[in-house]
C-alpha cells in the first residue's frame, strides 16, 4: 500500500459521509465545529505532509458513528 494515510483518511471519511447521507454542516455541528472550520480541516487531509493526531481520527470517527479504525483501513 502506497496511499498516503491522510488521503485513506480523507476518502473514508467522505465514503462514512456519503453512505450515511451526512452533510458537511451536520458533521460540523456533531463535531461541534463549524462548517468552514471542518472544510479547512478536510482539506489539510488531502496534503500528504499534515500531520493527523490520535485526537482527530477519534474526533471524526465519534461525529461519524464509526470506530477509528475504520477511517485508516
């Protein structure tokens, strides 16, 4: 596997979102961010050289419903 984590990361993320029908919006307010706020963190996924802590694989995976795990497989 040569996929960079941030990126399994970010497209799970998006697949957990589209398969629950979730918004941008109501992942924000689970997250108890605000949209914009979610928007840039979604978009520091994508770049390979961010760095993702513990605590933001299990804040996501809490505002998805899913085991942190889930979101690097």
């Amino acid at each position: 596997m040569n996929e960079n984590i941030n990126l399994i990361m970010y497209k799970n993320i998006k697949l957990f979102m589209k398969n629950k029908k979730i918004k941008q919006k109501e992942l924000g307010e689970k997250l108890e961010i605000k949209q914009s706020v979610l928007s840039n963190k979604l978009r520091r996924l994508r770049n390979p050289e961010t760095t993702i802590t513990l605590k933001t694989i299990a804040e996501f995976a809490h505002g998805l419903g899913v085991e942190p795990w889930e979101l690097l497989k």
